[in-house]
C-alpha cells in the first residue's frame, strides 16, 4: 500500500515537471478537405500558405494544430515541393503525421486555442462556409478572446459566422481576401461553382473591405481580427498572429516570394532604378517569373487607367531581361499600343516574330500596330 502511494506522488512529481502546453501557446490550422487529385477535380487547400505560416508560427514558440471538417488525411492543391519552406515543412514528420491523419472540427473546442488561423485555397469556398461545427468553433473562439486570422479565400470562413450576442463577426470590421479582380483572372474555372464570391459577401454582411492591386500582399487587422488578401500576404498574416499573441516575431530570412513582392512594391513606390539595379545584381535572390506574370496579369485588369497600365508595364520590364518568355513580350508591347507607344510595342513585337517567326499571336499584334 505504502509502496503504491509513493509510486502515486512519483509520477504526480513527474508529471508536474513536464513542460505543458496552454491555450496561449496553441493555434489551430484550418485546412479545407475539399482536395481531390491535387486540385485537378475537385480544389483544395494552398500547401504554400499553410508551410509558410506553420514555420512562422513554430519558430515563434507556438504549438499548432490542425483540423479540417471531415478530419482524416485531406489534400492540397498542386505545389512545388523544392520551395524551401515547403521542403522544410515535408521534412518535419510530425507535421506530415497532422496532415495524414487531420483533427476532426466539430470535435474541437474554441476556447483551447489562443489564435485559429483559416488556410486559403478555392476548397475553402466550399466546404468551410456551411459547415456548422466551424462557426461554433469560431464564435466560440472569437467569444473567449482569440485571435482569428484568415489568408487568401480563408475569410470565406467567417462570412456567416455569428457571436453569442447574435451579430455577425465580420460586421463592421475592415477585411481583406480573394478579391473579385483576382477572382476574374485565376478563379475561372470554380468560380462559377462558389456559393458566392467572397468580396461580395463579405461586402453584404457589412464588412469593411479594403484591398491592395491584383496579387499584391494585403494585411487588414481590426482588433483581434486579421485577415491577408492573397497567397503573397501569408508570412504578413502568420507575423501579426504572433504580434497579436504578445510575442515579437523571430528575425528570419525572407524567402524569394517575399523578396520578390519586396521588389516590386519598390518599383511601385518609384524607385525603378533601384529596383532594376537589385534584381540584375542577383536575380537568383528573386523569383522573376512571378515578377513578370505580376506585371502581365496586372496589366489585364488595368482597363482604362493609364497609371495602372504603366505600373504593371514597368513590372513586366523589370522581369523581361531575366525571363525569356515570348508571351511577356508580347503583354508588354499590347501595354505600350494601350498607351499609345507604337514604336515601342512594334519594336517588342518584331524581336518576338525574329525569333518565333510562325507565331500567329505576335503576327495579328504587328497588324494591329500597322494598322
């Protein structure tokens, strides 16, 4: 008997010991499961956002747990696994075992976690908005004082998400996500199917809604609401989670998307020669591809507004001497014909015809010009 009772305060003394986790050190993830064959037949979550935002949230002391609705092994979209923050995070087995095997939300209770960061890719306008477990989750949360953080199509989360007093969470709050603009150039082929556009719901139900230039980062915090408008707003969302829990982020070294983003705003504050000057020193550091389909795509939703269409003329310019791409080439010369600079678009249009000389797009261009 003796024997049994000081086994009793052994194990007691043990455990009292142990280093435990509290609700202001945990923070729940929140993918979608909507994800079949890596977002070919059905879309899922951003394994971007998600490593991104985990490594943030890890450096910084933070326990991080995951859940979908359905729980189980889910499904991301298609990645490329060799960026270095996706790389780190497939190497860490206790993250890849979260994802395997993904808490179940209805099962999960708001009030044992300090922040609940919502995940964005187009599953989330799916099976995240209507799920009841979820809202609870979230009111519950938001009701016992935590952080509620989304990115991307993540706030289609909290659209109808309703607090003990019965008003709305995102009523009356600045926001920020997917916008309508980027919706119309990448969100094509399941925006049809969406119950409805997120920057339009989230206008509805009386949110504040601000937003940066297409594809650009965008962080809105109202209060202990914090919100990211797209994929390149993730890191900005990740840091203000760990700010809003007390902490001071950890240096780190910004990954090329950052510092690509980085770059463009500088081109965007003025500074070309500054900018052109940094990626020519070593364009390694930065991902010119998303440079130039950022100044590419911009310019297709610039319409009639010339400083817009020059801004992103400027961002295919500063990709163009690093990135052999036809097609970038000939955006920029449609920009320069847009802006009544014929002689440029025609000189762009006949290094592309010299060296592709079958190419019917560039052709139908040079008429265009002559014409």
């Amino acid at each position: 008997m003796i024997r049994l009772t000081l086994s009793c305060l052994l194990a007691a003394v043990l455990l009292l010991n142990l280093p435990s986790v509290s609700a202001g050190d945990r923070v729940l993830v929140v993918l979608s499961g909507e994800g079949r064959d890596a977002g070919k037949t059905r879309p899922g979550y951003e394994f971007d956002e998600l490593s991104q935002a985990w490594l943030i949230f890890k450096a910084n002391g933070l326990t991080v747990e995951v859940a979908s609705p359905q729980g189980g092994a889910i499904e991301a979209d298609k990645y490329n696994p060799d960026e270095p923050f996706n790389a780190e995070l497939l190497a860490d087995a206790e993250a890849m075992q979260q994802l395997e095997d993904t808490r179940r939300i209805d099962e999960l209770r708001g009030e044992e976690y300090a922040a609940v960061f919502v995940v964005g890719g187009k599953g989330a306008m799916f099976d995240l908005p209507g799920n009841a477990g979820l809202q609870r989750l979230l009111a519950h949360a938001w009701d016992n004082g935590a952080l509620i953080a989304a990115v991307c199509h993540g706030p289609a989360a909290l659209v109808d998400v309703r607090l003990a007093d019965g008003s709305l969470l995102v009523a009356g709050r600045r926001m920020t996500g997917f916008s309508n603009k980027e919706e119309a150039v990448f969100g094509k082929k399941w925006a049809a199917e969406f119950p409805w556009l997120l920057e339009d719901a989230l206008r509805e139900r009386g949110a504040a809604w601000d937003e940066a230039p297409l594809m650009m980062p965008k962080l809105a915090i109202d209060g202990r609401l914090i919100t990211g408008q797209n994929p390149y707003s993730t890191t900005a969302v990740a840091e203000a989670v760990v700010r809003g829990l007390g902490r001071t982020p950890v240096a780190r070294a910004p990954w090329r998307d950052e510092l690509s983003m980085a770059l463009v705003e500088r081109l965007r504050s003025g500074d070309i020669a500054g900018a052109t000057a940094a990626l020519h020193e070593d364009p390694a550091r930065y991902h010119v591809e998303l440079i130039g389909l950022l100044g590419y795509y911009q310019a297709q939703v610039a319409g009639e507004d010339a400083a817009l269409l020059r801004r992103a003329l400027q961002t295919m310019e500063l990709a163009m001497p690093h990135m052999d791409e036809p097609q970038l080439k000939l955006g920029a010369a449609e920009a320069h014909l847009r802006l009544g600079q014929r002689a440029e678009a025609r000189g762009l249009v006949l290094q592309v015809l010299e060296a592709a000389p079958e190419m019917g797009e560039a052709d139908a261009l040079l008429k265009r010009i002559d014409g």
